[in-house]
C-alpha cells in the first residue's frame, strides 16, 4: 500500500516493509514515502508496530522483507551509521544526552560525531570550528540558542527533548524520524516542539511517530494508521478522522 499521492519525488521511500520476531510479524508489508514540506504521523496502539518501522528506516534493524530508497537510492542494507550519513536522522523514545555537558558541547558532539573522520580529535582546531558552527545551528533551529552554557541535565523535560532533537539536527540530516517527541511534555512545552516541526518541515521531510493525537491532528500533513504491524489507512488528518475503520481500531470517539 503506498501513501501518498503527492506528484513530487518523495525523499524517503519505504517500500513493502515487514519485520518478523519468530512468528510474529510486527510490521507486514508497510509502505511509507516521506517527502520535504511534510509532517508524516504514523499512530497505532500500543505494539502496533511503529517503533520496528523506525527502526527500520533508520537502520537499527533489518527489515525480513522490502526495501528502503533515500533519494533514489537504495539504503535498504546500509549499517545505522551509515544511513546517517547518507542523510536519515532520529530521536529515540529515551532520553540521549549527556547531563553533565553543557547545551553546546552535546550538540557539538553530535556535529562532530557525523563529520568524516570523527575519531580525528587530534586534528586542526578549524574541524572543531566546523562542528560548533553546525551546532550552534542546529540549537538555533531547535529553539535553544539562548541556552548553550546551560548543563543539560538541570534542563527541563521538554528542552531536553527539544535538545536532542537540536543534536539530531546536528547531523545534518535531510529526513527526520521522531519517535514520540512530545511524551511527557507539558502544555506550554508540547506548543514549542509543535512551532519548531512546522518550522523544521519546510527543509527535512519528518516521520512522527506520536500518541498525543491532539497534537498529530494539527500538525501531521499525512496520517498512517497501524493496526498488529498492518497499515489500515494512510491519508490526509480530515479523512483519517472520518475513516470509519479507523474509528473502529483506534480512534474511539477522538
Ligand atoms: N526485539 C523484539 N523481539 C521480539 N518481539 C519484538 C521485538 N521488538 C518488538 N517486538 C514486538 O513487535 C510488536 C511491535 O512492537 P513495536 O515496539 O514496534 O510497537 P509500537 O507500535 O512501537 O508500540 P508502542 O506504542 O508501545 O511503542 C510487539 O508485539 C512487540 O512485542
């Protein structure tokens, strides 16, 4: 199933994924294309299989069946690490920084860490210019400019997950794939996040995978629905809140 209908090339391809564990097929046959200017929500309870597509994309998995284009290109067997070179960026569900580092420097070694030859800390003092500039950057893009001497672990929930989305940024990536940014946010912190992806689609295409379907509704461009690893409706929100088996699997009276 493919979905979207959009005339543009999409940047991110994911064709007739599927990932079994044992018996069990936890995502079957999905396909997702994500393109820049879009906010790609994919929702489904709980085990319905969004954090194995993810992890699919980003490479931290293989997938059983199916293939992964970035571009054009086939990626489907490329190591994580070198997806992220090519381009395909994540957040994780936990949290990812170092608290005892300032803003800066984790968002520094994020820059550093996707440079070419990233071990070479020897080097002259110009590559570590590189990587501050792309991180002071990413912080700018993520809101947290004013916040660079601050140590990260006295952050709040909110800006450190608005921090590691900076340090993804850092790896200058072109596709974003965010796995339940806004969980366990607060009102006021959920409403920053929201401006910063409207902000950050105009320039990456963006997976979110979200329970806070308030929050999906008004920013997602494109909504997939999973059902036990299966995809039952991929469409724009306006029709997804109409889709009646959507209503039925998932969305109750939402
Ligand atoms: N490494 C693994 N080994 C075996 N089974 C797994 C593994 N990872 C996931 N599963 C199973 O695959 C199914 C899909 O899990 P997944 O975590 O992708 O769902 P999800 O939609 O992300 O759920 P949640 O919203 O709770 O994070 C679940 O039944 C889960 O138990």
């Amino acid at each position: 199933m493919t979905t979207s209908t959009s005339t543009a090339s999409p940047l991110l391809e994911a064709d007739g994924l599927t990932r079994r564990f044992g018996g069990l097929k936890a995502v079957n046959n999905v396909s997702v294309n994500l393109y820049v200017g879009e906010v790609h929500a994919v929702i489904g309870t709980n085990g319905a299989g969004k954090s194995t597509l993810i992890n699919m994309l980003s490479g931290e998995i293989a997938p059983t069946d199916g293939s992964i284009k970035l571009n054009g290109k086939d990626v489907t067997t490329l190591s994580q690490p070198k997806r992220a070179r090519s381009g395909i960026g994540r957040s994780y569900q936990r949290t990812t920084i170092f608290p005892e580092f300032t803003v800066l420097e984790n968002c520094r070694m994020a820059a550093q860490a996707a440079l070419p030859r990233p071990w070479a800390v020897w080097e002259p003092a110009s590559r570590c210019n590189t990587a501050l500039r792309i991180a002071r950057s990413a912080l700018e893009a993520a809101g947290l400019s004013d916040q660079t001497e601050v140590h990260a672990g006295s952050m709040s929930h909110g800006k450190k997950r608005q921090l590691e989305i900076a340090m993804c940024l850092a790896t200058m990536p072109k596709v974003l794939l965010l796995d339940e940014p806004l969980a366990g946010m607060g009102a006021e912190e959920t409403e920053r996040m929201l401006s910063m992806l409207g902000n950050l689609k105009r320039t990456h295409a963006v997976l979110l995978v979200e329970h806070d379907m308030d929050a999906v509704f008004r920013i997602a461009d494109r909504i997939t629905v999973m059902v036990n690893g299966e995809v039952i409706a991929s469409d724009v929100p306006q029709a997804i809140r109409t889709n009646p088996d959507v209503q039925v699997a998932y969305l109750g009276d939402h």
